[in-house]
C-alpha cells in the first residue's frame, strides 16, 4: 500500500500555527517602525534601524522556539515518535521561519515607503538578507547541536561569529609571530590577511553595503547556504538524542570550549601586541586559555570534576596551536633577512606609515578604484612617498640592510621608532616588513645611526624625495597653472601678522634655502621616516603656510614649513 | 512480528543495553517488566528510532526499523510522562496528528472518547494525570497501529478505568493483528492480560517466554514430612527459594513435581505436598532474586 506524503500538509499546518507570532510580530514592528516615527514626526530611519533589530530577534527567538522540541525529554519523545523524520521536521521550521521572516522584511519595506524614507537605507537588505537566512540554518543547526534552548541561542551567536574567531585566532598567531621574527608585524599582517586571503567583508557580506549585488554575491550566498545545509544533514543523521542537556556532540563540544579558550587570551594578545616581552605573553596566554577553558567545560558539564578525556583535547589542542604557530614562525624565519634585488622593484616605500602602503597596494590592484587618478595624484593626496628611481630604490635596500643588522636610531618616539619598508614588485607582488627601532638616547650617535643616516642623507637629497614631499616648489608639472601662495607666520609671536605673497616671487630663494636646509640635516633618517617630523623637533619661530587659491573665497591648504633658519626667505620678508 | 536481536546501548561509559532480544508475534501482548533503572523505556525508544543503538537490529514484520522508513508510520508511543503541545486541545491534537497517521479513525476517536468520557476540548495540558492517560491511550488506539508502545500507561489509574484500558486494548489486539509491548511496574495488571513477558534486570533481559509457560516451569510447592530433612537432598530439583513455617517447606523450583513427590514419598512419611500458583510478581521477584536483586545486605 502506497503510503500518503504529508510533507505539504505538515508544512501548511505549521505556518497556520505560526499566525499567533505573526500578528504579534507584525504589531511589535509596525508600532516602532510607522506609528512612533509618524505620531513624534522624527527621524524615521533610526526607527527602521531599531526595527530590523527586532526582526533579528523575533526571527531568532521563533527559530529557537519552534526547534526547541529538541531540548527536552518528553517532548523530543512526543515528536521523534511521529512518522515524520527529524530532517522533514527541521525543514518544515526553517520553511516556515523563512516566510515569517519575509514578511517581517516586507512589514519594514511599507515602513520605508510609508514614510518616504531614502530607498538607499535598504542597501542594507543586501547584507540583512544573507545574514538572515544563514542565520535561520544556524539556529537549526545550533538547535540540532545543543541540548537546551539556552544553549542553542548562544551557540547560533557563536558559530555565526566563527569566521570572526577564526580570524581572531590567526591574529593571535600573528602577535606571538611580530615578537619572535624581526621584520613581521600584526597589524601588516593581519591588513594581508584581511585583503588578500581571508576576506571576512564578503563573507558577511558587508561589502555590498556599498556595492550592487554580483554573481560572486549570488554564488558566495548560494555555498555558504549549501554548506550550512550539509552540515545540518550530517548533523541531524548524527545526533545522540540521549544526550541532552548542554551540548549533545562531544566533538562539538570540545571544538566550541577550545576556540573560546583561545578567544579571551588572543584578546589579550592582540591588544597588547608590542607592549610586553614574548615569554610574558605566552604565560599569561596561556594561563588565561586553561582558565576559560576549565571554566567552559565546568559550564558544559555541569561539574567542576574535569574528566580525563577533557584534559587531553585541551593538551592536544594546544600541542596542535603551538605547532602552528611555531610552524608560521619557522616559515616567516625564512624570510626575515629577505631584501629584493632592486632591479625586481618597481616601486619602493619607507616611512611609519602602515595606512599609506596599503592605499599604494589597493591603487596598484585595481587603478579603477580612484577616477582618473595617477599614482603621483594619490600618493601627493595621501601624503605618501613612494621611490621609482633605481638609485633611490638602491639605497632603501642598502638602508633596509642596514635596519636588519642594527636596529639602533638617534632619539625618537613611538611612531618615529616604528619603521615600514615596502617594495612593489615587477611580477605583481609585495613585499612588507615593519621594524620596532631601538632608540639610542645617549648624545653621541653610534656608527649604526650613522650609517642610517648616511643612506637617509642621499634619498632626502634626490630629486624624486623633494618633488613628492615639497611638490609645491619642485614638481613643475604640479606648479604650472596654479595660484600658489605662501603667508608667513610665527608661532612666537602670533600677534605678528603678515600679507600673504604669491609663491612665484618666493619659490627660487625658497629652494635655495630648502636644499641648504636639507643637505645640511643630521637626523636625514628621521626626516625620511616620520612624515610629521619637523612638529616632532618641536621646531618653532617663522614658519610658512603654503595653500593654493582656488577661488576668491576658497583655498586649500597645503604645508607648513618651518623657515627658522631660512636666511634668504626671511630676508625677502623683512 | 516485532524482532529486536542483540541491541545494545552505552550512554557514554554506561552501558544501558546488552544484547536485548525480544521477540513479539502479531495478536500477542508483550510484558515489558524489570527492576528500576532496567532500561524499559530505553528499548522502547529505540524500537521507536528516538534512540540509535551501538549495535543490533530491530526489524517489523521482517522489515528493519529504521528512522523514515515506512513501516515506521504503523508504530505508536505512549511515553510514561506524557507531553501535550501547549494549549492543544485532544480534538485539536487528533487533527494534528490526522495528518501523519493515515489510519487514524474519527469514528473510533468519538466512540473511544464517550467510553471514556474525556472531554475533547479541554486543553490537555489543564487534565489530571489519569485524564491524560485516557487522552493519551484514546490518540493511541484511534491511530490504529500494527505496533503499539505502552509505557507504564496504568500507572496512576484508578480500577475501574484499568479495566476499561484492558478491555479496548484485548478487543484491538484481537480485532486488528495489533502487536503491543507494555512497560510496566504493577505486574498484577500484567499478569491477567499479557501473553508473553520479558523480565529485565540491569539492561538485559533475564527471561523472555510466554507467561503460561513460564508459569509452567517455575513452579511452587508445599510439604511437611514426619522427622529429620536435609534440603541438601534436593538439589537436582533446582530449588531456587525455599521458606520453612513450623515444619512445613514452602519451595520454589524448576525441575519435576512429580519427580520430587514420588522421591519424598519413596524416603519419608509424606505428611502433606501441595502445589501453589506463582503470580508474574512472584516469578519476577524470584528471577531477580536469582541475579541478587532486592537481596542486598
């Protein structure tokens, strides 16, 4: 006899059941997101804000509801008795949960049109709506994972956030890496990580906030949604329905109490990257990570009586971190001392600014992304220096050398102490290093800042160094055409005022004394490295505003120098 | 036929099950009994798929049992503690599960429901405890199933409705080729109606036979004889307990009476030999007595 398939039937019966919640949810949106807005006249898309926040939690609270048959006894028996699989069980919830939340987004859409909003607002649905339904195979999963509701809430959180511990975790790696190798840094790294490897804004999808919807989004949607559902598959054939309580896979257990023992002890890591010594760290680490650990499985088992078994995935676990993490040292050791030929260099950077090198990179990547913009145009935007010339190229080479026998610099302060050394190179790739300088506070430099200083005099006195960083006086392309003006002032006296004067009657005598200027400095490597170097000399007495006119009224500013010491520009003031 | 061969079940290092066979026939009432904490409702549970054994195999009808086959829509189960989705009504609930049991009779459900006089619109969650077996055992019988689970359904039942229980549940049985398996702890109400039994002790059975024959082989009887007695004489009648009042042997045993009249009557003046019935109870607690249960120091 051919038996009936009530999967339709079933499914029908659920979303009837389901209208209870649907009216209250429906009255709970609509009165924040129309009527408060509408009676108080105010800002409507804060109320639209506030109303997606409740979506996401009506939709997880109906979600942990509906499968929150799981979590006990008597009613996992009542349902599990019926001829109706888990897996259809699941199914009909996570169909039914999908419509409700349809129509909650449908309720916040009218909200939007009702109140005229900008249509822009719902760029959001773009990340909201992924969010969503991965969020509804979580909570199913995690419902199917867990052995009470509680549980099953936390852990949708937690494995929703995986990607982002997962990340946390490989920065944790990274900050025990930037104190062991020289040359390795975690902000660098993780910036690397970040944009090249492991791209956590298209995984949640945050990038097309801001971007229209592609074929990578539908497909990224697509295998995240299929692989959420495999692992609900596997899982529901697998689930030990006598185990509840906290968490009903052993294995699952134990993968969630070792990522949250990583969890507290790579915040500490990572916040405090740099400022303790290596052993420090790892003892603390360390100890915080059984600390969390032990506390978890006390939660997860309820007893504070460890088992034996708990205690070896905690030693096994932390065997395998360490061996990644001394694997990724042993790797990076590889290529500490790496210093490309300059032949293979297209382009090469060395200042303490980490922010510029990856604005060089992401140009170099994609020119597109900055509208008619030239690498000059954005670099003399950014403030950046950027070296071509082979000479220049040779001597960052010849410095970076330098910084990897001896780290030792004249004075200097956080910023000034840390050091970027970049190189774009011909095949595509970038090579990034970042070293911590040990300051030499004594009077006497050592022959190691000298040396450096030596290398830093020759780039400072290139013609490619003064065309980025006084562009304003040596860059003809940049001057031609421009109503450039210079106005003096002194920050001695700021009662003393002063006409501005077109640069044009100033720029020759200004250069002179700019190369004097620079010829003659004793700290080239500071001057080379720290881009606010003269406000770090704390230089005082005249100075000179350069800004450019753009029209009667408006103006951008461009520098401050310091002319303290330039004889002939002051001159031409008096 | 309901076959379950060698099942066993750890609930992580404790084993619940080892190796349970059971064996039901069709038109049979099968007598689930044992100490506390035996594993009743554990097999039950894995008969219903709730549970997934480490080992073993549980077959219907020659089919195996597996979670989503199709012989799996024919079984019902009435847990112990019952559970009602909240607010249902049983009318409402009956409609609920309409739809997944395709044999579930209206017909029998309102004749069921004045025999038992429950009220199918009270919200079940609201019922006594007795109310809610009625309500329960009602769902159960309407969903007429080839293979009925009854998890201590008597328990907290007064007389009166223990009989009409019977009376539905014998009529089914006989009716309908129905196959029932009863957990249970009150082995007097299971003595008058189950055809065979199963008797389990620390998660495995001790004894599985149809009760008449159990009855015929584990037997009890009385006798006094003029002077001196040795027990120690007895032994190749398997005597399992005995009790002296006064000068009278009360013996429970598994080998030949008539064996062992004929040897008393051959070796002393027999003065009296009767034979006593044995009740399910006693048999249990003799069996279990035999394992050290309830003998404990």
């Amino acid at each position: 006899m051919e038996k009936k398939n009530n999967f339709m039937q079933l499914l029908m019966y659920s979303i009837k059941e389901k209208r209870n919640w649907a009216l209250l949810s429906m009255v709970i949106i609509l009165v924040t997101t129309l009527m408060i807005p509408y009676i108080l006249r105010a800002d409507e898309e804060i109320f639209i804000m506030f109303g997606i926040i409740e979506l996401f939690i009506l939709v997880l609270i109906n979600c942990l509801v509906d499968n929150n048959f799981l979590h006990n006894e008597y009613k996992l028996a009542y349902y599990r008795s019926k001829p109706v699989t888990l897996r259809k069980q699941i199914i009909i919830n996570i169909i039914t949960n999908t419509l409700f939340t349809a129509f909650l987004l449908v309720l916040i859409i009218f909200s939007v049109v009702f109140h005229g909003t900008d249509y822009e607002i719902l760029d959001i649905f773009k990340t909201l709506i992924p969010w969503l339904a991965a969020g509804i195979l979580l909570a199913s999963l995690s419902s199917i994972l867990s052995g009470n509701t509680l549980m099953a809430g936390a852990m949708t959180i937690f494995n929703f956030c995986l990607p982002l511990i997962f990340f946390l975790v490989t920065m944790f790696i990274f900050s025990i890496l930037e104190n062991v190798v020289i040359g390795f840094n975690l902000n660098v790294l993780s910036d690397y990580f970040y944009n090249n490897i492991y791209r956590l804004d298209y995984l949640y999808f945050v990038i097309y906030s801001d971007k229209s919807i592609d074929f990578i989004y539908v497909l990224l949607l697509a295998v995240i949604l299929i692989f959420i559902s495999l692992l609900l598959h596997w899982c529901i054939k697998r689930r030990k329905n006598e185990n509840t309580g906290f968490i009903v896979f052993d294995g699952y257990k134990y993968f969630v109490a070792v990522l949250s023992s990583l969890i507290i002890p790579a915040f500490f890591s990572v916040s405090t990257s740099q400022y303790i010594s290596i052993l420090s760290r790892i003892v603390i680490s360390f100890s915080l990570a059984v600390l969390t650990y032990y506390i978890i499985i006390a939660f997860i088992e309820k007893s504070f009586r460890i088992s034996k078994l708990s205690i070896k995935v905690f030693a096994v676990s932390m065997v395998l971190f360490s061996a990644l993490t001394g694997g990724t040292v042993l790797v990076a050791n590889q290529y500490k001392n790496m210093v490309p030929d300059p032949e293979d260099v297209k382009i090469a950077y060395i200042g303490n600014n980490s922010w510029a090198v990856n604005e060089v990179t992401r140009f170099l990547e994609d020119p597109s992304r900055n509208e008619n913009m030239t690498l000059n145009e954005l670099t003399r935007n950014y403030g950046i220096i950027t070296f071509e010339e082979i000479e220049n190229i040779e001597s960052i080479t010849e410095l970076h050398r330098e910084i990897l026998n001896n780290q030792e610099i004249q004075g200097g302060d956080y910023y000034s102490s840390r050091c970027i050394i970049a190189y774009w190179m011909e095949d595509g790739s970038v090579l990034n290093r970042y070293y911590v300088l040990k300051a030499n506070d004594s009077q006497e430099d050592s022959r190691a800042v000298e040396i450096k200083n030596e290398i830093a005099h020759k780039i400072i006195n290139s013609s490619e160094y003064k065309r980025q960083k006084y562009y304003y006086l040596y860059d003809e392309e940049y001057y031609k055409g421009r109503s450039l003006y210079a106005k003096l002032g002194n920050n001695h006296n700021i009662l003393e005022a002063f006409e501005s004067v077109n640069l044009n009657d100033l720029r020759d005598i200004l250069i002179i004394d700019l190369d004097d200027y620079i010829e003659e400095n004793k700290d080239a490597f500071l001057e080379l490295t720290t881009w606010y170097y003269d406000k770090y000399r704390g230089r005082e007495g005249y100075y000179l505003e350069i800004y450019e006119k753009v029209s009667d009224k408006d103006s951008n500013y461009l520098d401050e120098l310091f002319i303290d010491n330039f004889t002939n520009t002051l001159n031409y003031f008096k | 036929m309901l076959e379950v061969s060698n099942l066993s079940k750890k609930f992580g290092d404790f084993q619940v099950l080892e190796n349970i066979n059971i064996n039901a026939e069709k038109n049979q009432i099968y007598g689930l009994v044992g100490s506390n904490g035996c594993g009743k409702t554990t097999i039950l549970k894995h008969i219903m798929r709730i549970y997934k054994e480490d080992e073993g195999y549980i077959s219907f009808d020659g089919e195996e049992v597996l979670e989503g086959s199709e012989i799996i829509k024919d079984f019902y189960y009435v847990q112990d503690i019952l559970y009602f989705p909240y607010q249902y009504t049983l009318n409402k609930l009956f409609q609920y599960e309409k739809l997944m049991y395709e044999n579930m009779s209206e017909e029998k459900f309102q004749y069921l429901l004045k025999y038992f006089n429950v009220d199918g619109n009270k919200v079940l969650n609201k019922m006594s405890k007795g109310q809610k077996k009625q309500a329960a055992f009602v769902l159960a019988i309407a969903a007429q199933p080839k293979l009925l689970l009854l998890d201590e359904i008597v328990d907290g039942l007064d007389g009166v409705i223990k009989r009409k229980f019977w009376d539905v549940l014998l009529k089914e049985v006989m009716e309908n080729s129905m196959t029932v398996i009863i957990s249970s702890h009150d082995l007097k109400e299971l003595d008058n109606i189950c055809d065979k039994v199963g008797i389990m002790h620390e998660g495995k059975i001790l004894k599985e036979e149809n009760l008449e024959k159990m009855k015929e082989e584990i037997k009890r009887v009385q006798f006094a004889v003029d002077g001196e007695f040795d027990l120690g004489e007895l032994k190749e009648y398997n005597i399992l307990k005995t009790t002296k009042i006064g000068s009278v042997y009360i013996c429970t045993l598994t080998g030949n009476i008539e064996d062992l009249r004929k040897y008393l009557q051959s070796n002393y003046n027999l003065l009296l030999f009767d034979t006593l019935s044995m009740s399910l109870e006693e048999i249990f607690i003799t069996e279990l007595g035999g394992v050290g249960y309830g003998k404990e120091e």
